[in-house]
C-alpha cells in the first residue's frame, strides 16, 4: 500500500542543522521502516458514530492531526514512522476494524509502539482486537503445545490488559436488540472488548475517566459496577481531588501487565475541543488530564520497557473546530505519548 506522505509539510529552519528539525522531516513512510519505533496509524471512519446517531466529520481526523502535528518541534529519540489509513467508504465497520486490528498486531509483531489517529471511538475495537490478537499469538509462540482455537483459553498464564480511557462516555453500550453480536458502534467497543476477554478467559480491567453523568444512563453505571470497572464523574477530576485519583489510578496500572491508552477528545470542555462529535458542557480541564497521564506514560514493566502497547485518539471531528483549536490540542497529546512510551 502506498503512503500517503503529503500531510507532512511545515516549516524548515535549516541554519539550525539537526537541533531545528521538525516532525514533517523526520517521519518516514511505514515501508522504510528497519528499526524499532512508533507506527503511526489512520483509521478514517464516521460509519460508528452514524450508527450512535451522534454527528458525523471524524472521517477526515487522522489527515488533520497529521497535518497539526507535523510543524511541531522534534524532540525525540526513536524514529516514528506512518502506516497510512484504514478508510471505511462502504459502511462495512466491522471489516474496517478488523483490518485496523491486523495493522497493529503486525506493527506490535515488528516491536513498534502504535498511535492511532481515529475516527469515532469505534476505533477502540479495531484496535484492542489488534491488541489481543498479538497477545493471544504471543501466547501461542511461547506454548505451542496449546489449544489452536483462539476462544480457548491458553495454558499460558493470561495477560492483563489494561485499558485506560479519557471519555465523557463509557462507551459500554450493548448492541441494539436483535441485531448480530458483532454489529457494534462508537458506543460499544469496550463492551466488544469486554467480550473479547470473556472468550479468553483474561480479566477485564477497565478504567474510565472524566464521565459525563448527564451523558451516561443508569443502565451504563450498573453495568460499570458488575464489570469492576473504575471509573471517574468529570466532577470528581479537580485538583481537590487528584492525589486520590492518582493513587487508584497507580494501584489500576500496577495490577497490569499491558496497557492501552484511548482518548476520546470530548472529554475536554468544549470551550478547549469543539471539534468532537459531542461537545461537553463541563469536561476535565487540561492540565488534570496531563497530571493524569503522567503515571500512565511512567509506567514501566519488568523489563523496563513501557507498559503501554497503543495509544488511540478518538473523535475528533474537523467539520466542527475552530481555527484548528482541537487539531492542535490533539496534536500536543500524541507529541507527549511519542516522547513518553518509547
């Protein structure tokens, strides 16, 4: 597949020589990859949030966080690389996040870490299938003497997987009654993953904060409760409160072996994001979100390597911003998760 390489233009400093380089000149399209790295993934979809009758335009956010994100300074060590765009054009989501699954479980196999630029959050699926489907060969590889059916589960012990979400939504929904199980939307992939986990026989580890209580029935909390989810109200993400989120968030992270960290961008205030599908009224200030990401991007495993295997971002819809506002704000997350998991 041929990468597109045109969103990667900005300005040029050249009497600065290396120390004046900027992003659009040091990533290199996928197939010159011969050394570890971050993999840059697009997955252009609106099919999810359509089917969430939320508002659609997230269809054209990987070129737009590209495009922000390629005049920024570079301060980094290891090479970053672009593996191009899954476009979902026919409506057929659920092909699309099978294929964006296969793109990071091959860019995991290679030892790159990924981001993803989405997309509606239906993103999320695409990716943890990727994620579990590299864990489950990883599994496999190092017993092979195993069960070759993928839902059962492997004499290895089972990974733990931890997913983090910045989300004004949980996005648990199940699917609509009387529609096929696989048929999901952006509301549904973490009950996909859920899913996933059950088939395996891995412990589900859900965290998910900056909620939305206006946003998010009772059905959706009852159902969080029943999961052990943990879980933050957008109310409860203040100062006042941060070295007490900070200390359950350390004990979520420490019970894992993996994590996966999605954004949803309509966690911001809209006044910060209006470029999101679903703008938010109150939101979780910046600088609480970096305070929060701090740990995240901290932890380590036992061999020293970053725990966190992908990092998403979801949501952000270009048709609705102003003046660039949430490309930017988009583009400073995925600089921070570059120059922190590698």
């Amino acid at each position: 597949m041929s990468i597109d390489m045109s969103p990667w233009q900005g300005r040029r400093d050249p009497e600065d020589g290396e120390l004046g380089l900027r992003w659009h000149q040091k990533v290199q399209p996928a197939d010159q990859a011969n050394e570890e790295g971050i993999m840059i993934l697009g997955f252009a979809c609106d099919e999810g949030v359509s089917r969430n009758k939320g508002r659609t335009g997230a269809y054209g956010a990987p070129v737009a966080i590209r495009k922000a994100l390629a005049n920024l300074a570079w301060h980094h060590t290891d090479p970053v690389y672009d593996g191009g765009d899954i476009n979902c054009n026919d409506g057929n989501l659920e092909l699309a996040q099978y294929r964006l699954g296969e793109d990071v479980s091959r860019a995991l196999r290679q030892r790159h870490k990924v981001i993803v630029f989405g997309g509606g959050h239906e993103v999320a699926w695409g990716t943890f299938q990727g994620i579990g489907n590299y864990l489950v060969q990883k599994q496999h590889v190092a017993n092979p003497d195993a069960d070759q059916d993928l839902e059962e589960p492997s004499l290895e012990p089972a990974p733990t997987v931890g997913i983090i979400n910045f989300d004004a939504h949980f996005d648990l929904r199940n699917p609509p009654a009387g529609q096929q199980s696989e048929m999901g939307s952006s509301g549904t992939p973490f009950h996909q993953a859920a899913r996933f986990c059950q088939l395996q026989n891995w412990p589900f580890k859900y965290a998910c904060l900056g909620l939305s209580r206006t946003g998010n029935t009772q059905a959706l909390y009852a159902k969080a409760d029943r999961l052990g989810v943990l879980y933050k109200d957008d109310t409860e993400l203040t100062h006042q409160h941060i070295e007490q989120t900070i200390a359950e968030l350390q004990q979520f992270i420490d019970q894992c072996d993996y994590l996966y960290l999605t954004i949803d961008l309509d966690v911001f205030p809209a006044a910060v994001a209006p470029g999101v599908s679903a703008p938010a009224a109150r939101g979780v200030p910046f600088d609480i979100v970096e305070l929060l990401l701090e740990p995240i991007l901290a932890a380590k495993n036992q061999e020293g390597e970053s725990k966190i295997l992908v990092a998403d971002l979801a949501e952000y819809n270009p048709r609705f911003d102003i003046d660039n506002q949430t490309a930017r704000l988009a583009a400073r997350l995925a600089w921070t998760i570059a120059r922190a998991i590698r």
